[in-house]
C-alpha cells in the first residue's frame, strides 16, 4: 500500500503535521469508519468519515464521526443552503479523485463547500480517510478546519 496520496502530498506540502496509520480494509464491511476504528483499536467517536453531498444542486463535504449519521438538514443549514441529499458514489469519486471507501476530504479534485462536525473540537487528534482504502490520518482537528477553510457545526442525528 502506497503511504502517498493527494490526502498526505496536500498536507505535507502546507507544512501540517499528521500520522498515517493503516488497516486491513474489508471491503464488506456495513460501515467502513466503525471497521476502521475497530481495526485499529481505537474509539468509532474519534474516527471521522467524509461524506460528499449536494446542497441545492452543488456539491458539499461533510465530515463526521463513523459512529453517527448526517443530519441532511443541519448539514444544508451549516452550510447556508435549503436542501441537501447524499451524492451517487460514482459522482463522489469523479469529484474526489478517490474511490469510496477510500474518499478524503483533503486533496480532492475541486475543493468544495466543508462542514465538520462539532464533537470534532472534543479531540486533540482525530482520524480521517487519508485517500486510499485502508488509510488514515491522524491530525489535530484544528488544522483539518484551518486547512480545509471548514465550518464546525452540530451535523449528526
């Protein structure tokens, strides 16, 4: 497995401190985060998933733990849209560049419109998709914000 990706080669390049950590990917795992965080023996709450979404027709990245769903309506609030739904897998990874399963918010194609999820802020470091299935970054949630020009808000259920 490839330690580089677009994800790592954008983070390293803005001079942002992270670590890679890797895990058996199963590709029929229910729900990949909740598989990623138990792989690597860590808490499903600090173990975000990136979720591509339209808002009013325009693409949008959500990012919140893999324990939780997206609220649709918070996440188009958060965002200063009306309405918002999950976008097809095969629109996420021509948008991204990646594969799902594998889709991270950093590095992507286009950069979109981000909301992170608040309980983000609750850690020093979180884990996200690093841009390959079986991949993740650790890195400390106020950078992903800053790097990423993000808003927090309360996105889930």
């Amino acid at each position: 497995m490839s330690k580089t990706t677009p994800a790592t080669q954008a983070l390293a390049k803005a001079g942002i401190s992270f670590e890679l950590a890797s895990y058996d990917y199963d590709p029929n795992a229910e729900r990949v985060g909740l598989q990623a965080a138990e792989a690597m023996g860590v808490s499903p709450g600090v173990v975000f998933k990136t979720l591509m979404a339209e808002l009013d027709g325009k693409p949008v990245c959500a990012i919140v733990p893999s324990d939780e769903e997206v609220n649709m309506k918070k996440l188009a609030a958060a965002l200063g849209g009306k309405s918002a739904h999950m976008m097809k897998p095969a629109d996420a990874e021509r948008l991204t560049g990646y594969k799902v399963g594998g889709i991270s918010p950093l590095g992507q194609r286009k950069v979109v419109p981000t909301a992170i999820d608040e309980l983000a802020t609750l850690y020093d470091e979180i884990y996200l998709n690093g841009g390959q299935r079986g991949l993740q970054i650790r890195m400390k949630p106020d950078d992903l914000v800053r790097f990423l020009g993000a808003r927090t808000a309360d996105l889930v259920r």
